[in-house]
C-alpha cells in the first residue's frame, strides 16, 4: 500500500470534496481517500499492483479539477 499525496485545484464546496472522492475511490486498487477542502491536500491510498500515481492524477482531471506539480 502507498500513499500519494496530492495538491488538488478547483474545488469549491463539500460537494467538490464528494465528487473527487468518490472519483478516486472508483479507481480499482484505491483503498483510502482524504480531502481537505480549504488547502486542497488530499491523500490517497492505493495499492500500487492495482493503480498509479498518473492514473489517480487523471481521475482528478477527468474529475474536473486541477493538480499543483
Ligand atoms: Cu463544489
């Protein structure tokens, strides 16, 4: 299991928060998530025989939000 930490742009209301977390979660292999909606933060837990760091950046944007680095 790995974690990943991501700087999440876009969001706006718990509502935001709901949507990336459920897109996250969707993700075969993800275990964990956490979404702080004031800074962005959010942290992932996935388990790497599973999924990827780039697949959970694509999620995010498919999501519709943005990512920091
Ligand atoms: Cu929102």
């Amino acid at each position: 299991m790995k974690t990943e930490f991501l700087k999440v742009t876009g969001m706006t209301c718990g509502g935001c928060v709901n949507s990336l977390t459920r897109a996250l979660k969707s993700i075969n292999g993800v275990d964990g998530v956490q979404v702080e909606l004031s800074t962005g933060d959010t942290q992932v837990q996935y388990d790497e025989n599973f999924t990827t760091s780039d697949q959970l950046r694509s999620a995010v944007k498919n999501a519709g939000y943005g990512l920091v680095g």
